[in-house]
C-alpha cells in the first residue's frame, strides 16, 4: 500500500481526534504500522480542530503529515485553513453542507457526503459524526479490515450505543458507495 | 489480563513501563502536556495494590513520592517545566539523601507557563542543573511510544541501582504520540529490587569496593535519620569538611566510575558520512526522516543520538567529532545540548545548529537544508 496520511479536521467536539484514534489502533490490529497525534490547547475546545494518523507497511520515522493523501473536514473553517496543503492526488471527504472550491473539485476527488445530516435524522444521534465519517474515509481509502476497524470502534464507544455505532460506521461506508 | 500489544500514548506507555518495573506509588500535580501519566496512574496503581494521591502542587508531589521511595516503594512523580522548575529543590534532596526516584518532565515550550501544548526541549541544560549545587544527574530521553515503555523500565532501575533521582526527559511530541506499544511483562525485563537490608546503625556506610550504600527501607527495623544536609554514615549531619568532601566525592563517583552501565546511545551509519545529526528524544522523528530524504536523494547522512542525554557521552561524541567532517545539533531549544557537543567536538568538526523555540516542530526537510548548508 501507498503510505497514507490522513488529515481529520473540524470542530472540537465533534470527535476528529477519537476517529483518527480508533483507525490507527484498527491498522495497528491489522499489523500496519502507524502512527496518530493531534493539535492540543484551546483550539481543541470548539475551535478548529486537527488530528493525524498515518498508516504505512513500513516503520514510520516523523510522525506528523506533511501533506496528506486524505482530508476529512467536518466544517467549512477547517477545510478553508487545511484544503491549501494536499498532494496531487489527495482525497477530499466532507461533509455535503460545505462549499468546496471548484479548482479543489477541478484537480482533487471530493466526496461530498450528508455525515451530519446523517448522524442527526438516520442514526439519531449528532455525536454519531465521527463514525460515519470513519466508515466513509476507509470506504473511500481502503485502509483497514473491517473487522478490525469494528472491533476498535467498540473499544472506544459508552455501553449501550454498540448497534448505533456500527451502524453508523456502515452508513458512512454506504454513503460513499452511494456517491 | 491486559493485551500484550497496545496502541498508546507516549505517557500512559510511560506508566506502564513503571508499573511493569515496580512502581507503587505515585504523587503529583497534573499539568499539560503530563496530565495523562497522572491520569492512568491513577486507574493503574489501584490495580495493582499501589497509591496514587494528587497532592495540592508540584512540590508537594515530589516530596510524598521521596517520603514513599524512602518507606520503601518505588516512585515517581511527573511534571512539566513550570513543575519541573517547582521540584528543583527536592530533587537536591534526593540526590543527598540518596533517595531513588524517577521524575518524569514532558518538556514543553517555556519560560514560566510559555506555550502550555507546544513542544520544546527546553529543560535539557535545568535536568542537570535545576537544583543547586554540585550533584550526580542522570537523565534519559525517549524517542518513541515503545521507547518510553522499556526506557521508563530503566529509569526505576538506575534510580534503585544507584540510589538517585532519575529524570525521565520527555517531550510534548512523544507524550502525546500514539503509536503500537508491546507492553513486554515484568518477568521478561530485568528488574533491580532493593534488597532486605536492615539498618544497622550506619546507614550510610557503603561496602569496601562499592560507591552505593544498601538501602534499608524506613519504617522497618531501626530507625535512622534522613537530611539534607552532608551527613556522616550514621546519617546524621556533620560539618566536619573530611568527611562533605568524601561524601560529595562519592556522590560524584557513583555516577562517574559506572558510566559504562549508564551511558546509552543510538548512532547509526556514520562510519561513512560527511555529516551527522546530533539529536535527542522527539526530535529524532525528524531527523531519521531528512535522513531518509537525504539517502533518497544520495547524500550519507548519520545519526548520533543520546539516549542518556546526562551524564553526556563526552566520549562517543570526541570520537564522532573525529569520524565526521560536519556535526548538525537539532534540538527544540535555543541550543542547549550544542553547547555540550561543541566542549568535546573542538576544533575536529563543525559543529552546526538547528532548532525551534515558536512553539512548532522542526521537520525533516527543515533539518535536511541546514545539512545541506554545511556540506
């Protein structure tokens, strides 16, 4: 596989930076190597927010993205501050409320999906965002099994909400099918 | 049972690795970019029969992590800079009192409270001399998740072995790192234990041969007494200047006459390369990948880093000056650690420096124009 650095942004408190735990420790189930971080401070708390998780058969040295292949952006802000730094063939996912710039969509393939319409009306639950966009992102870069993927969402989630999760996460993978 | 091979944060790898080497006590005051060696030590200590107490600040938490590690419990308290700054005066205490303890400092950006969530390797040079006067230190600096896991291991060890403090020198970028961690258990790792020694009225008399006395744990047996000020093998303070001298003298020469068990470094394909980079703890990600570029592009390129960032290996370093045409120091500071490398190097190489004091991260290519700079 190529080595994958994946950019989650948006708002805190949507949950980026538990999505890019929760793929980094389902690629480390699947024997890959990777590594994950995120911005800290006051950012993290409503403002923008940024997470990184990179994936790769081969030992990882600098552990931050340089440009990554993937940008999820959950809101408008954070794709305005982070569409500028990808590489040629990077991936765009978002969410469809966001106005992306037409040379992005001209150069990049974007994904331009209903994740927050989604998580409110389908799984009924907003907080379900991050999920959904976790299913979408490995539907749409192929990164991890599914098993694994499953397994790490479980691990990271309140009892009681297994089924809404799952499902969410098939959502996100179906959306993108869909598209 | 916990699974062998997790994915975890540099800090919680930090308190597993103490657990797996003993730890059974921990005192503190929480504080970013730390805060979660507090917090996992808080869930993982009761699990296994060991305390943990958020104390009302940094100095408080290291003076009941020494008072536990004296009643026989191996310790640790952990802090960052503005903490760090705090504890200074108890990790004297420690080092006279030859109290063993493992003191955790996640750097981050300073002075005062700085830049509370950027990285920094600002405490290099305070490691050592933070605390006044003249005194052993060793410090160690990890540079990834499973490093911290086995370093932290060492860390207890040393501070057991020689009865000292030992800070564990991270940082913001491996703190708060998530990478796969082999949680290796304690029955595979060699674990140094005090021994059952009891006091026998002289509790700081040290074997003929030896420069490190038996530790008897406070508490059981007799009683003796414990200060900071230099004392005599009974343990009680003196102003005789004979018996300071031979005190601070073998303070000194318990760290100096074992550097070969102490020292630790990781130096790769320098034999055949006109520049090395100089680097230590987190920002060796950085350096190991603009060597990557650099080998890409078809320049040599090597790698010196200390592991045992104090004492410095003067010698290792000496005879790297002497392979080398061009050293390049990398650190996230003004340049602290250069100033040590530029004592031994002298005039054998060029000794060169890039680092970062804003708050962000060098990266690879940053470090890969300064060697290109130099070559």
């Amino acid at each position: 596989m190529k080595k994958a650095e994946l950019r989650f942004t948006g708002s805190g408190g949507q949950g980026v930076i538990l999505a890019t735990i929760i793929l980094a420790e389902a690629a480390y189930e699947d024997k890959l190597q990777t590594v994950q971080s995120q911005s800290y401070g006051p950012e993290a708390r409503g403002g923008l927010c940024k997470a990184e998780c990179i994936i790769d058969e081969k030992p990882i040295t600098y552990t931050k993205v340089g440009l990554p292949t993937l940008l999820l952006s959950l809101t408008q802000a954070s794709l305005d501050k982070y569409v500028k730094d990808l590489q040629d063939d990077a991936v765009i996912v978002v969410d469809s409320e966001i106005t992306v710039p037409e040379e992005v969509k001209a150069s990049h393939k974007v994904i331009s999906i209903p994740i927050i319409q989604s998580a409110v009306e389908v799984i009924k639950n907003p907080m379900a965002a991050n999920i959904i966009s976790l299913g979408a992102v490995n539907e749409a870069m192929k990164l991890v099994s599914q098993e694994s993927l499953e397994e790490a969402v479980l691990n990271h989630i309140p009892k009681g909400t297994e089924e809404l999760n799952i499902n969410a996460l098939h959502l996100g993978a179906q959306l993108v099918k869909e598209q | 049972m916990a699974k062998r091979f997790q994915l975890l944060q540099g800090n919680e790898a930090c308190v597993e690795g103490a657990l797996a080497a003993g730890m059974k006590f921990y005192a503190g005051y929480p504080i970013t970019p730390s805060t979660e060696i507090a917090e996992r030590s808080a869930i993982r200590l009761p699990q296994v029969g060991g305390k943990f107490i958020q104390m009302e600040d940094e100095i408080a938490g290291i003076a009941a992590a020494l008072g536990a590690s004296v009643a026989g419990l191996k310790s640790m308290t952990a802090t960052s800079g503005p903490g760090f700054s705090l504890k200074q005066e108890n990790i004297g205490y420690a080092c006279i009192a030859e109290i063993p303890l493992v003191v955790v400092d996640v750097q981050r950006s300073g002075p005062s409270t700085g830049l509370p969530t950027s990285p920094s390797q600002g405490d290099y040079m305070q490691a050592k001399w933070g605390t006044h006067g003249d005194h052993p230190v060793i410090a160690i600096s990890p540079a990834s998740v499973q490093e911290t896991y086995n370093l932290a291991v060492r860390c207890f060890n040393l501070a057991e072995k020689y009865r000292t403090p030992v800070i564990f020198l991270m940082d913001e970028i491996i703190g708060h790192l998530r990478e796969g961690c082999e949680l290796i258990p304690a029955e595979e790792l060699e674990i140094v234990n005090r021994g059952d020694h009891n006091v026998t009225g002289m509790p700081y008399a040290v074997s003929e041969g030896n420069y490190v006395p038996e530790f008897a744990c406070f508490g059981e047996g007799e009683h003796y007494n414990v200060t900071g000020l230099f004392h005599d093998v009974d343990g009680f303070p003196t102003n005789n200047n004979e018996i300071a001298r031979n005190a601070e003298q073998r303070l000194m020469d318990k760290i100096d006459m074992n550097l070969d068990d102490i020292l630790d470094w990781e130096e790769v394909g320098t034999e055949d390369a006109d520049v090395a980079i100089l680097c230590y703890g987190g920002t060796t990600r950085a350096a190991k990948g603009a060597i990557e570029q650099a080998e890409a592009e078809g320049l040599k390129v090597g790698l010196f880093r200390p592991i045992t960032v104090w004492p410095f290996p003067d010698k290792a370093v000496e005879e790297l000056s002497k392979k080398v045409k061009h050293i390049v120091v990398a650190e996230h500071n003004y340049g602290q650690m250069l100033g040590e490398v530029k004592r031994v190097a002298k005039d054998n190489c060029t000794v060169d420096f890039i680092g970062k004091i804003d708050g962000t991260t060098l990266t690879p290519a940053d470090i890969l124009n300064k060697v290109k700079e130099v070559l």
